[in-house]
C-alpha cells in the first residue's frame, strides 16, 4: 500500500519541477528578446519597413535578425509564437501554490499569532489577492499613465510595497513573500495573455487581411514586455525566499523584500542600457550593492516570538490532533533530542544563529504544527538529522512515523 504522504510529496515535487523548467525557458526567452531588441541597429540595405538588423554568433553558426516596427509588408509561412513559456509557468505556479499553501494551509500559509481565520479564509484571501494588481495595474497603463513610464513604475512599487505589508499582516512569512511574487507574476502573465498577444492578432489579422496594421498595438505590447523585464528578477527571489529564513523570518520581511524590487531595477538597468549604448550605467552596482547590505541589516533583528510566547499560545485544532494522538510523548522526546539544538528559535548547534528554513521544534505545538515535515525528513527518508550532526537510529524513526500515522488514522 502506497502511503499517501510520500505520493502527495512527489506530486509537489513534479509540479515544482515543471514550474521551475517553464520558468527558466520564459525568462530566457523574455531576457533575450528584450536583449535583442535594445541591440537592433539601423543598417543599409535592410528591407523596407526595417527598423533595426543585428549579427550574433552562437554555436558555431551566424544569425541575421531583423526586426519590422510595426510588421512586414505580407505574412510569413512560417511564425512561431511564444506564448506558451509564460502560461505554463503560470498554471504549474498556481497549481504548485494550491498544493502547498492551500492543502497544507494549517501549516504553510496561516500565522495564529497574525490573524485569527480559519483555512477557507486563508485560501480565499489567498487566490482573490492575486488578481488586485494586474486590476490596478491594467487601469493605470490604460488611463494614460502608460505615457509617463517613470510615474506608472513607482505606483506599481508602492501597490507592491502595500501588499507586501498586507500579505505579512495575515499569512506566515514564507507564505507572504511566496504570495507576493505569484501576485507579481499574475501581473506579468496577464500581460502576454491580455495585452501582448491579443495586439499580435490584431496585426496579424491585417496582414491577412492586406490591411496596413497600426502601429500602436507593437508599441502596446513592447511597454508591457518591458514592465515583465524589470519585475523578473524579484519574482525569482521571492520564489526561492523560503529557502532562507533570513528573507522571510525576520521582523522587516516585507521592507526587505519591497527592496527587492529595488535591487531588480537597478540589475535589469544595467544590463540594458548595456545591450542598447554597449556601456551600462556603473552606478546601479553601487546602489545595489547597497541595498542589500540594508537587506542584511535588517534581517538581522530577531523575530519577535520568544519560546516563552510560543509556549502560552493556544494549540490550533490542527496541532491538538497531533499533540493527542498516541506516541505523542515519544515522539516529541526524540524530537527535542534530536533535532531542537538546531531548529530553535535560538539555534546552540556551532555558529547557528537561525533555525533552518525558519522551523522551530521546540514546545509541543511546534513539533505537531511541523507534523508531516517531520515524518518526511526524518520518518520514512534520512534527510535530518545531518548525519555530521546528530545520529538517529532507526527506533527513533520508528516512533515518529507510528506517531504520525497514529494521528492520521484518528483524522480519518
């Protein structure tokens, strides 16, 4: 008989796995052809309605890419369309954010010490919030706001800074950055879905069509493609963030990842005022740099909870079921014997100074609270204890994995 843990866990992990493939292949699309495009440079003998040709060299051959301002004089019989790098990336998100923070909401995606509400809540708050920003955002670019690009930019970052101070104020810490970047990355797919290729049809309908298509649909979609540019690099770190307590586990997460966006600015201005004058702007590196020294800075205040806190706080019916289950007891004794000198809110392990990936074992709620990570990592698999660390024997894994099952079956 298959246990249903280990099978829900590698269908997590199939679904991270295709994000994280898809996601690699719409940035590197979405990174080059903006590349491209800053590098075309007007040359003699382009064909009429050229705006820009430019020569590369990759893998032992040469290309020749011209690029049309508005669209060639007659359709090509052959177009490919990229479109599908984006959506999939989307849709594995989505469905990875359901697996992880909606079914396992009690444990990844509600804070009891923030917010009193109950998982249908979180879960709802948690899918209606993703679209407020592509809402707000698509107005602004539509009311006029798309012609001062500087001002649309930083009502777009104070839109972000609010909802990442909205999102810490309701949800954990790694929740709330994870939140924040699939609430950016709603924007950014929103964007090709409706913006940027339904403007490619309306110029490819008139090519067909032997109409003359308007130019302003190209230069539409190539504003949006711009915004998705500078707002990539802080996707990606606020989907990699809960791998490090440090980003989501302090007091000021949500000013450091408002910082974030900052620091992906600077980067992706660089780097393409370099494509388009051969020289970028020196200076973003120092900002940068900068910036996170302030990210550094602030992660190093400690979290507000205290063991004395976290030992007063009222078990949620989740971690009460566990807490109740037979083999409770045991379990938490080879727990806190082998695993607390490290995941504490004040780590004793060497140098430690946070738990990792922000897991605290220490009272009774925190061990049922982390139930299903437990049996996992250290139950059925060897991944913790680190053998360098502290050697479990396989008694001791035994009595977490009767626990656990234990409290299943009672759930059942």
């Amino acid at each position: 008989m298959y246990d249903l843990a280990v099978m829900w866990d590698w269908v997590a992990f199939s679904v991270r796995w295709l994000h994280v493939v898809t996601a690699m292949a719409w940035i590197g699309a979405s990174f080059y052809f903006i590349a491209l495009d800053l590098m075309l440079k007007p040359a003699p003998g382009m064909p009429e309605g050229a705006y820009g040709e430019e020569w590369e060299v990759h893998g032992g051959g040469f290309y020749h890419t011209t690029k049309y301002l508005v669209a060639p004089d007659r359709l090509p019989e052959h177009l490919t369309w990229h479109k599908w790098q984006s959506y999939t990336t989307w849709l594995s998100g989505a469905a990875l954010l359901m697996i992880v923070y909606w079914v396992g909401g009690e444990l990844y995606l509600l804070d009891p010490t923030k917010a009193d509400l109950t998982l249908v809540q979180g879960i709802l708050i948690s899918g209606a919030s993703l679209t407020i920003g592509w809402l707000v955002y698509d107005q602004m670019c539509k009311r006029g706001l798309k012609n001062h690009p500087t001002i649309l930019m930083l009502l777009l970052f104070a839109l972000l800074v609010v909802m990442s101070w909205g999102y810490n104020q309701i949800f954990t810490g790694r929740a709330a950055l994870l939140h924040l970047g699939a609430f950016t990355a709603t924007i950014m797919t929103a964007n090709v879905f409706f913006i940027i290729m339904p403007n490619q049809r309306v110029v490819v309908a008139d090519l067909k069509a032997g109409r003359t298509p308007d130019a302003k649909y190209g230069q539409i979609a190539k504003l949006r493609s711009m915004h998705n540019n500078y707002l990539t690099l802080p996707v990606v770190f606020l989907m990699l963030s809960n791998h490090y307590p440090l980003a989501f586990g302090t007091e000021y997460a949500w000013i450091i990842a408002s910082l974030i966006f900052l620091t992906g600015v600077t980067i992706r201005h660089y780097f393409n005022t370099m494509h388009r004058t051969r020289s970028g702007p020196h200076w973003t590196w120092g900002v940068t740099v900068l910036l996170m020294f302030v990210i550094a800075w602030l992660s190093s205040v400690r979290p507000s909870e205290t063991w004395e806190d976290a030992e007063a706080r009222p078990l949620t019916p989740y971690e009460q079921r566990f807490v109740s289950a037979a083999g409770f007891d045991d379990a938490y004794d080879t727990v806190l014997g082998h695993c607390s000198m490290c995941h504490a809110r004040e780590p004793v392990w060497g140098n430690m100074r946070w738990a990792p990936k922000g897991v605290h074992l220490e009272t009774p709620g925190d061990v049922a609270r982390h139930a299903s990570q437990i049996y996992l990592q250290a139950g059925v698999s060897h991944a913790m204890p680190p053998p360098n660390a502290v050697q479990m024997d396989e008694e001791a894994r035994e009595t977490i994995i009767a626990w656990v099952r234990e409290a299943r079956a009672i759930a059942q």
